[in-house]
C-alpha cells in the first residue's frame, strides 16, 4: 500500500468533520469499498451501525 497524502480539500473536509464530531457527535461516514472518508451524518440508523461494526475484521 502506497503513501498518498490528502489533497488540501479533502485534508479541510476531514478536519470539518473531525472537529463536528468532537462538538457535536456527528457519525463520520466511510466509504465501505475503499474506506476513504464518505462524509458525516448528524443521526445515523443502528442496523447500519451494527453492520459497520460486523465488517470490521478481527485478527487475534
């Protein structure tokens, strides 16, 4: 996997969204096919919780 360091849009899009979740508990949304950042969401569905939590792999 190659280094690619963000583009200076995408790098202020990240750093908004950070800083809303900090303040206010906004969901960051990640893309599921490339998990890039997807954007933020102010209320987000517990099935589509729980399915994030189940696609994350587990090694012991």
């Amino acid at each position: 996997m190659d280094f690619r360091p963000l583009a200076e849009a995408e790098r202020r899009q990240l750093l908004t969204a950070l800083r809303g979740h900090a303040d206010r508990g906004t969901a960051l949304l990640i893309d599921p096919e490339d998990t890039s950042f997807a954007g933020t969401a102010d209320d987000v569905p517990d099935e589509q919780v729980i399915t994030a939590v189940k696609s994350v792999p587990v090694h012991y």
